[in-house]
C-alpha cells in the first residue's frame, strides 16, 4: 500500500484484448490502481495521454500505428509518466531496461512479477523519483536503439506450450519452418513454437549457419547431409536427422556457395 492516500491513474497500452484483459484482471485487487483508460494503438495512447493526466502507463512496445517508442518520441519523455514496458520479446529490451533500473512485464504476465513491479512502482511514487524515472526512460530508449542497430545474436529462444515454457539454444535448431504468424523450431527431435515470423527470425541469425533454403524453411548448415534437386527449380535437403526440407532454385544457390569448395561437384 501507498502510506499517503494517492491513486495511480493508469493506462494499459496493448493491441491483444486478451493481453489487455488479464493486465486489468491481475491490476484489479490493488487499490492503488485506477484503470482511467485502454488503449489498442499507439495513437489511442498519445491521445489519452493528451486527454488527461496520467501516473502509471503500461506500454507494449509492439503495437499498430505507433510502436512505444514512437509514442515516447511523440509525448517526450519529460511528459511520460512512469512506464513499464510490456514485451513478447525480451533479447535487446530485458538487457537495456535493467541496465537503466527500469521495468519491463514479458508476456504472458505473472501475478509475482506484475506485484514485484508495483512495489516498485510505488516506491518510486513515494519518493517523488518522477524526474529521475522520466531521465531514465530517454535514456533507456537510446539504449535500446544503440543494441538495436548493433544486435547481438540471440544464443536461445524461449518458446511456451500451454504453461510449459522450454529454452531452445540456437545452436540445437536442426531447421525451421513457418507456420502463419509463428515458426517452428525443429530441436531434438521436438517442434518448439515461437511468435516471430521467419523473415524477422532469419536477420538474427548467423546467415553463414543457417540457410533460407524456401520461402517457408531455414536450415542449419551443420545438419545438412544431402542437396537434392528436381529439375532446375525444386528439391530437397536431407538432414542429420532424416527430415526432409524443401528447396527451392535460391535456396540452391545459397546452400551451394555456402558448402562450395574447389572441387564441387555442382559446378
């Protein structure tokens, strides 16, 4: 509890109503809290923060419009109030956050974190930090963009099934699929999940290891045993494992140079 009697004006800030749903669900027991406003978009945000004043704000960083750090940029950070940040994704903001002490929830959101936050939260309310959180917010943005544009390659991935969360080194991937607005991590002889889509996936990876070989598969080189082609614009690749991975005429080409030698016998 706050020792003086203060209510946190607050806005969840999240394009998933499910996500928005069970932020307020867990937020609701607190009485601290008030839910003055929810918002879809990054321009939904920007409004209410026009709208009204406003002490507490969770803001997803992946958002339609306007992402969080382009609502940052629009209200400045002298103006934003005290902000967790809400990620699916935690390789580059987790870091960049907890270097600068401020706070961050990775979906799904836990009861224990989300309470671990609010303490912190209204710790900072009591000691009237406002200014100092509103620096470190600026700066943790610059932050993020200085990792953003030098990225570090990602050495796991965690992925979840129902309440099972599971961490898949990169190293151990076989190959990856796509699967709508996800992709498949093939590791071990397991099929891991993971909301990213394959074009955003293949920029973090090591493009001399893992290979786009079609339009819907990535191959780790270290498992590839066999190139197989079918006439000059399909084919195969047969892994360590005995999965087969289709081909297509780029594909070929990448995994070729990739595996060319003085001696291939493609050329």
């Amino acid at each position: 509890m706050i020792l003086r009697a203060v209510t946190l004006k607050t806005i969840i800030a999240d394009d998933e109503p499910l996500a928005r749903e069970r932020l307020k669900m867990l937020l609701e027991p607190d009485p601290d809290i008030h839910i003055s406003a929810e918002c879809r978009n990054g321009s939904e945000v920007v409004k209410s923060l026009k709208a009204a004043k406003t002490d507490l704000l969770f803001l997803d960083i992946q958002m339609p419009g306007r992402n969080g750090f382009e609502v940052i940029e629009e209200i400045g950070p002298a103006n934003i109030p005290i902000t967790v940040f809400v990620t699916a994704h935690n390789e580059h903001a987790v870091n960049a956050f907890e270097v600068h002490a401020l706070d961050y929830l990775v979906k799904p959101i836990e009861r224990k974190r989300l309470d671990q936050t609010l303490a912190r939260v209204k710790e900072r309310v009591q000691l009237q930090e406002a200014f100092a959180v509103r620096e470190q917010i600026s700066s943790a943005v610059e932050a993020i963009r200085q990792v953003a544009s030098h990225p570090e390659r990602p050495q796991r991935f965690l992925t979840k099934s129902g309440n099972t969360a599971s961490v898949v080194p990169v190293s151990y991937i076989e190959w990856i699929e796509a699967a709508d607005y996800y992709v498949g991590l093939h590791a071990g002889g397991k099929r891991h999940l993971l909301r990213e889509s394959i074009r955003a996936l293949e920029t973090k990876l090591d493009s001399k290891k893992f290979i786009r070989v079609h339009r819907s598969a990535i191959v780790n080189l270290d498992h590839v045993r066999e190139i197989h082609r079918n006439g000059q614009s399909e084919g195969l690749v047969l892994l360590s494992t005995g999965a087969r991975v289709r081909l297509n005429r780029n594909g070929w080409r990448k995994l070729i140079g990739a595996t060319s030698t003085s001696t291939n016998p493609f050329l």
